[in-house]
C-alpha cells in the first residue's frame, strides 16, 4: 500500500470506551497494527462513573430478549460469540474481585478503574496505540491501487491512514461526559441509514406536582407499558418517577404512552386490613406498615381520605386494592439525553452485518457498541453488548 509508513495503520478505532477497547484488543491479537483515538483526556471515562464508581460490567443472564432493536434477531450472532463467561474470564485473569448485586447483574468489590486499567493492560499486549485529546476533523475513504480502499483520518493531532475504520463513539446520552453525534454523522457521511434516536433507561417528568414532596422515597413496584413489565423499585424524584423499575420501562414507552404501577406486588392487603379492624387502625397507619409514612399520608390525601379501616366497606376495599395495583401515569416526558444511561436507536443494523459489524454499502467500515441501533436493558447488558459487538468487529477490522 502506498502510504506513509508512519501514518499507516491497519485499523483505526474512533472511541476508547468499551467497544472501542475490547474490539482493539481483539485486532491488536491478530497482529493488527492498531491505532485507537479518544477524543477525551483520557480513556473509558463511561466505565469509570458506571455502576456508582464501581462498574456493572456484565449480567449472568444475558439473553437477546434483554435488549431493543428495530431487528431483534441482529445481536443474536455476536451475544453468542462472546458470553459473559467470556469477560469474567478476562476479570480473573486480571486478579479483579467482583460480586453478583441482584438479578444477575456483576460489578466490581473496588472500582471501574480497575476495570479500565484491565483493558490497558491487553491493549499494551496486542500492541494498540492509543491517542487521547484527538478531535476528528474529517475522515475520507481513498482509492489505493486499482480496486483496494481504505480511510484517511485527519484529526487536530496529525493525520493518519488505515485499512479497516471502525467507529465506537458511542450515543448521545449524558452530553456532559462529551457524547457527541459524531458516530451518526459519520454513518450519514458514508450513506448509512439511521433509526430514530430517543433517551433510554431515563426518569420520567410528571405533570402532577403532588408526587414532588416525595422526593427521594423508593417503593417496589411492578412497572408495565406496552406489554413489558419491570419488578423492581421506582423512586419519587422532584421532577417526577425513576428507579431501576421507571429506567427500564422507559426504553418501551413513547411519548403518550400510559404506564401501569403496581404499588402492591405480592401483598395481601385485604387480610393487613382485616387484621387491624379489631383494633380500629387508621388506614393510614395500616398502610404505613408497607410504605413509607410520608407516601401513606401523600397516597391517602389524594387518592383515599384515610379512616379507621373497621369502617371500610368491601366496595371501598375493593377500590382502594385496585388503585393501589393500578396507578396509571401519563409522563409528561423524560429528563432527556443529559439524564438518560443509555442512547435508543442508531445506526440501523439493516446497513450492518450481524457477524462482523462492517458496513454492507463501506467494506472496511464498522460500527459497534451504543453507535448501533441496539439498546440492552439495565443491569450490565449494554455492557456485554459493548464487549460482544466489539470482540465480533475485532476478529474481521
């Protein structure tokens, strides 16, 4: 190839987060000589504030029903490739002591930076280059020697020439850590389609202002919308409902969608009741046995003036058990990109191949992690989805 043997790469990645770093490993493995840019200071800043500091790096339960896509089948392939299995054993190699939290969901005993560290230290061995506090300024596919093309990338720290060029820049979700749209504009740039990009795993903003002097109240609660239920908790925030329950119904809600909350999973409260009768309980104490007090008071005041429950009618049980079991909202929104975890949508992977993750329209150009349309539910999963698009990339860019 007739390019400048300093500038020449094999395969450039644009992104060190977790796609960007576990599909550099995997190329640099192969005898790739691998250049990786970040536009940030430093790498895998994602992976650094992710599970509380201490990084949900993958759920035991991975399956392909626990992720969203305009085409369900198309992480099948690369979730298949590379299991969580996989990951934990890059985790022990590495020493790195780590602890199932709930329903599967692992996360580091100390912190991420154990984790980013981990993902240095197999980059130093494949060899990868990496560059922080590169901008991109322009990227070209050039014609070299009859049929053969490959990409220029012209950044504020030099330019640079490559075979393969994959993009691992991620969504737009939490703009403040420096998500950019540089991925989608890219895919454009080269005739990709794209599906619409909405916030995922997001609170939701409510209209009714009552909920707000709940704030910082979490109550388990069984969450549904659109056929999807979510058992877990929400929490009452000053602008409306999140949780882990309110973040994963909110990638299966569109705007004007109602969404059901259960407030009594697996709580009799006919009996609680008919227990506190004999001694003439005020509903709102009986109801402070499962809630938080202030919730009671709140709950009563609006829904269900409190009396003492030996007064209550079977009508009026029946009716305060059903709004109990179903509270329906209708979010006025969500707090947007700057709250939500993850980006819904992407580069639609009609334009992609499934076992690969190249570009149908660009051979050479690829697209992995949360660039591409899907989107995996809370608890580690867009993680291995990371892990598993950029192993696939790393074996073929």
């Amino acid at each position: 190839m007739n390019f400048l043997k300093k500038t020449y790469y094999n395969t450039i990645i644009i992104g060190a987060g977790a796609a960007g770093l576990m599909c550099a490993i995997e190329a640099g493995k192969r005898g790739r000589k691998v250049l990786v840019l970040e536009h940030a200071e430093k790498i895998g800043k994602k992976i650094l504030i992710s599970g509380g500091g201490r990084c949900n790096f993958t759920n035991l339960d991975v399956n392909p029903e626990n992720f969203i896509s305009n085409n369900p089948h198309f992480c099948k392939s690369a979730l298949a490739r590379y299991t969580p299995q996989d990951f934990i054993a890059i985790i022990e190699k590495h020493g790195i002591k780590y602890h199932e939290k709930k329903l599967g969901q692992l996360f580091c005993d100390g912190s991420a930076k154990e984790i980013v560290q981990m993902l240095q230290n197999e980059c130093d061995d494949a060899l990868v280059e990496i560059k922080a506090n590169c901008t991109i300024e322009k990227i070209e596919q050039i014609n070299n020697s009859g049929s053969e093309t490959a990409f220029h990338v012209t950044g504020n720290i030099g330019e640079f020439n490559s075979e393969s060029l994959v993009i691992a820049t991620g969504g737009i979700s939490i703009p403040q850590m420096g998500a950019t749209d540089f991925g989608y504009k890219l895919a454009k740039q080269f005739g990709l389609q794209l599906t619409k990009t909405v916030p995922g795993l997001v609170p939701f903003t409510l209209n009714e202002k009552t909920y707000s002097e709940l704030s910082g109240l979490s109550i388990d609660s069984i969450v549904s919308c659109n056929n999807t239920r979510f058992r877990e908790n929400i929490l009452f925030t000053h602008k409306g409902l999140s949780g882990p329950a309110i973040l994963q119904i909110s990638s299966y809600w569109n705007d004007g969608d109602e969404v059901t909350i259960d407030l009594l999973p697996a709580i009799d409260l006919e009996s609680l009741i008919t227990e506190h009768k004999p001694n003439k309980a005020e509903l709102v104490n009986v109801l402070a046995k499962i809630y938080p007090k202030r919730f009671a008071e709140t709950w009563c005041e609006i829904n269900f003036p409190s009396k003492p429950v030996n007064r209550i009618t079977q009508k009026e049980l029946d009716l305060l058990t059903f709004k109990l079991h179903n509270w329906v909202i209708v979010p006025k929104g969500t707090e947007g990109f700057g709250k939500a975890e993850v980006t819904k949508g992407g580069v639609d992977t009609g334009e992609l191949s499934g076992k690969t993750m190249e570009a149908k329209k660009v051979p050479g150009l690829y697209f992995i992690g949360e660039v591409v349309d899907v989107t995996g539910w809370l608890g580690g999963y867009n993680f291995q989805w990371a892990w598993a698009s950029g192993f696939a990339a790393g074996q073929y860019a």
